[in-house]
C-alpha cells in the first residue's frame, strides 16, 4: 500500500535544468514530482563512490607516472648538462692553447 505524498520539499534549478526535468517527466508521462523522487530513490550512492575511488586511483597513477617520467628527464638534462659544460671547458682549453 502506498502512502500519500504530503512532504514539501523545494529545489534549485536553473531555467535550462527546469525545463529539462519537465520534459523528462513529460516524455515519460509522470509528474515531475514522480520524476524526482523516483531519480532520488534509485541513486545509489556507494556505487557512484566506488566509481570516484577507481577515477581517483587511476588519476593517482597517471600523476605518478607522470611524476616519474619528469624525473627521470631531468637527470637526462642534467648529465647532457654536464657533459656540455665538459665540452665548452674543452674547447675553452684548445683555443687558449693555440
């Protein structure tokens, strides 16, 4: 047996969020009260969580790999670095001894 609505309850919406609600609510021939509760009824927040922890994790990963990937140009840069610098003394050398 199903009770009667007799709760109030107000929410926020933009024109384009109002107007796209309604038109749900009309494509699927419900009120647009029908409509929400019944949206509000079937979310399910744990698996929405559950999708987040596995979006977060793999963003995690990414930013690790992305972490090492810079490391490991930067030693790149640096050994050529130094091996430039090794080069320019060199060169330096030479010309100082001819």
């Amino acid at each position: 047996m199903r009770s009667t609505a007799v709760e109030r309850i107000v929410v926020q919406a933009t024109k384009q969020e109002k107007k796209a609600i309604s038109e749900k609510a009309k494509k699927f021939g419900l009120p647009v009260a029908e409509l929400m509760r019944r949206g509000a009824v079937a979310y399910n927040s744990k698996a929405a969580d559950e999708e987040l922890g596995i979006v977060a994790d793999a963003a995690m990963n990414a930013a690790n790999r992305a972490s090492d990937s810079i490391d490991e140009v930067l030693a790149f840069v640096e050994a050529s670095n130094k091996r430039i610098a090794a080069m320019e003394a060199k060169a330096a050398k030479a010309r100082k001894a001819a």
